[in-house]
C-alpha cells in the first residue's frame, strides 16, 4: 500500500492516527506529494482524556501543520460544546458545522428500579410493548451475564456482546443480530462500531451511562428507519456510584502511573512473569472492579513508556511525557468527568420538560420550547 502511495496511485487513503510514527508511512506520504483534504472521522477523541485516550489523536494537530495545513475535516456525532470548542483549537480550524441532532422518533423514558429483580419486571414489561428487534446497554459484563440467565430462565432469546468474549463469538453474535436472525441483544458499550440497524424499535439502558454523549450515541441506534422506537433508562439511584467507581479507577491519577512504571522498570522480570496480579500486589489494590493498574498499562503503551502487549513481553522503553503527569490538568480532566456523569443524573431525576430537549442541547443551542412531545415527561404533561 505504501509503495502504491509513493507512486501517486492511491486516492483515497485509510490510516489510524498512530500511524503518523512510521517513518515509511511519511516517507510514502512525501513521495506522493502531499495530502490535499485531512478527514479526521470520530473526532471527539481530540479532546478525551482517560483510560480511553489516545495520544496520537491529540497530536493531530501537530501533524496537519508537518503536512502542510491542508483542507481538514473533522466529524464527530457526539461531541458538546465544549468538546467542538477543542476539536477546533487543537486542529486549527476556522468554522464549524452543526448538524441538527434532534431525532424525534425517539421515545425516552425513565422507570426508577431497585435491585435486579425490578430491572427484569420493567424490562419484560418493555419487552411485551415493544416486540421486534431490541439492545439492552450494561456497564458491567457480570451484570450483562446476571441479565441473561434471568431471562433465559423466562424462556427469552437472545446473544449477547462484550469484551470478554472471543472475537469469533462476538462476530457471530453481532451478524445475527444484525442479519435478523436473533432480535434481542444484551451488550457492553463494546457493541457500537459498524453496527448499522435501521428497525431496532426498543433500546434499553439496564444501568446508566456515564455522560450524556455516549447515552446519545447509544440511543442513536434506535429507530434509524424514522419510524418511531422507545428509549428506557432503567435507574437505579445505586448504579450511579458504579459509575463514580468508573471515573475514579478509568482515570489514574497521575503519580499513580508513574509508581506503576517505576515497578515494571525496576522489576522488570518479575513482572512479566506475574504480570498484573504483580502490579496489583505491590500497588495494594485488590477490589475486582478497581482497573487502575490495567488502565495505567494502557497509557504507557499508548505514550510510547512501555512496550509489549502482553505482560510476559513488556519492556520499558522510555519516561512518560511530562504534559501527562500535570496534576492540575488531571483535575481539571476530573471535573470535566464528574459534570457529564451528573448530566445524565440531572436527566434521570428531572420531573418536568422534554427528555429528548435536555438531551439535544449539550450539542448545541437548542430552542428552550421545543418539546419532542412523545418522551415520559411530554406525555405527562399532555395528560394533565
């Protein structure tokens, strides 16, 4: 392929932003004489910062300049305010285009539950309502599995998508959902990329997102035929700490990454043979649902600290660069988090309004009387 772009015979060219490290992939790219248009697809991870974060997408403003500043492109379908704000400084743009994200054939409700057997009444509730093919949403996969037996215990069909299952698996599950031979599936936010069903007329939240923009994403899978589909955020007040627990261990704080380089380098035979039980131990972090340590792993690899994907082959390599060990720009990065989780909180416990209105207008200004008219709280209003 580098060959072909180095001859001028490529027109259209697909690359992941950490392939800008390649010195052939530059090398091919000056030999072609440059690139006229930069499209930069699922923009918002610009300005994400956490246990998913990719540093080469932060760094694309660097190598728009190295190339040039050629005609950019950047598209995202879930990014705020504040987000669009960022994407646009970090590239260098000078405008931006907002499409209209009201989508109203979406139907959101929100049943309040405790505990899992109220989750799994509502759900078969929904279920009945709404038959034909439906995604319920977990945030974790031992709820995920819990979910399943229960259902099947009621006889209900259905796959189910996460990422501890083998890629085969996931593959198959995902083609008969979408193929139509399965119409209920059970799924991590895992499930998402390249999944393009136009009839799903019910999508259930069974516990809550952390931020409005992946609820919206989510929620966005629904009904993509125009016809209309009901949104059900099943809420438990409890679930919410789930997600603190998210923020607090999906985002290390920053000397909480250097201790877990400094063990890996200084220790380093040691790890790779008992890799991360080792690092769990020495750090003194023991509850199952505490990442940290995994999500530290990540980030030395992705900032170029640490190599090898499995333990048995990590070596460090290098020191972490020192804009990621600022402690004030992780508590700003913190309380960016802690304010979308409590969004969707807001969103949960509102009582009055249109759902589908709060929603919209984190994207953008959004009239403060427009009212999707179908949402709980439209409909409650309609019948007073």
């Amino acid at each position: 392929v580098l060959r072909d772009v180095a001859k001028r015979s490529v027109t259209l060219l697909y690359a992941t932003p950490e392939r800008f490290r390649s010195e052939p992939f530059l090398e091919a790219i000056r030999a072609s004489g440059g690139v006229r248009l930069l499209a930069v697809d699922e923009a918002h991870c610009i300005s994400t910062w956490g246990h998913d974060f990719r540093l080469d997408y932060s760094r694309l403003g660097d190598r728009r300049r190295e190339l040039g500043s050629p005609q950019t492109v950047a598209l995202t379908a879930t990014a705020t305010v504040e987000t669009r704000a960022d994407i646009v400084r970090q590239l260098g743009l000078t405008r931006e285009i907002l499409a209209d994200p009201w989508r109203g054939n979406l139907g959101i409700e929100v049943l309040e539950t405790m505990g899992m057997d109220e989750k799994l009444r509502a759900f078969v509730m929904l279920r009945h309502q709404r038959p034909g093919p439906a995604i319920v949403y977990f945030s974790l996969v031992q709820t995920l599995r819990k979910f399943s037996e229960e259902i099947e215990r009621f006889g209900m069909k259905h796959v189910v998508y996460h990422g501890q299952l083998q890629d085969r698996v996931r593959r198959r599950n995902q083609e008969a959902f979408i193929g139509g031979t399965e119409e209920l599936m059970l799924a991590t936010p895992a499930f998402g990329l390249g999944v393009d069903k136009p009839d799903v007329r019910l999508l259930v939240h069974a516990e809550i997102p952390g931020a409005l923009e992946g609820y919206y994403q989510e929620i966005g899978r629904a009904g993509r035929d125009g016809e209309r589909s009901e949104c059900a955020l099943l809420y438990d007040r409890d679930d919410v700490s789930i997600q603190t627990d998210f923020l607090k261990w999906g985002t290390p704080d920053p000397g909480f990454i250097q201790s877990v380089h400094n063990l890996i380098a200084r220790n380093e035979m040691r790890a790779r043979q008992e890799g991360f039980e080792y690092l769990r131990a020495q750090m003194n972090f023991y509850n199952r649902r505490d990442f940290r340590v995994e999500t530290a792993v990540q980030l030395l690899e992705r900032w170029g600290a640490l190599e090898g994907r499995e333990p048995r082959e990590w070596r460090a390599v290098g020191e972490i660069p020192l804009e990621y060990l600022d402690q004030k720009a992780f508590q700003e990065n913190l309380k960016r988090r802690e304010l979308k989780l409590q969004q969707i909180v807001n969103l949960a416990e509102s009582d009055s309004g249109c759902r589908l209105q709060q929603v919209s207008s984190v994207f953008g200004k959004m009239e403060s009387d427009r009212r999707c008219g179908i949402c709980d709280l439209c409909a409650k209003e309609v019948g007073q």
